[in-house]
C-alpha cells in the first residue's frame, strides 16, 4: 500500500482504508506473549547484554 504519489490526503485516506478493509485479517497474538505493562520486569540490566 504505497501512497506517495497521492497527494490529496482525503483521497489517500481513501485508498488506505480499502486496502486495510481488503487485507487479510491479522492472527491473534499467541497466547503466552505477554504485551507492553505485562512484560516481565527486569532488576537491572549487565552492560551489553539482552534484556529479555
């Protein structure tokens, strides 16, 4: 769905919305992934190393 060329924003609006209406619908998250405030917390993250 590139708009670039779409400068009327109305019209480009338009176009997104079909497209978004056409798409596929997206599969729900899994159910052990944990999202944004119920993420696991860390104490204190070593220098260098992954978070999680």
């Amino acid at each position: 769905m590139n708009t670039k060329t779409v400068t009327d924003k109305v019209e480009r609006k338009k176009i997104k919305r079909a497209v978004r209406k056409k798409a596929a619908p997206k599969a729900k998250r899994a159910s052990g992934v944990a999202r944004g405030s119920l993420k696991k917390k860390i104490r204190r993250q070593a220098q260098g190393q992954r978070k999680r």
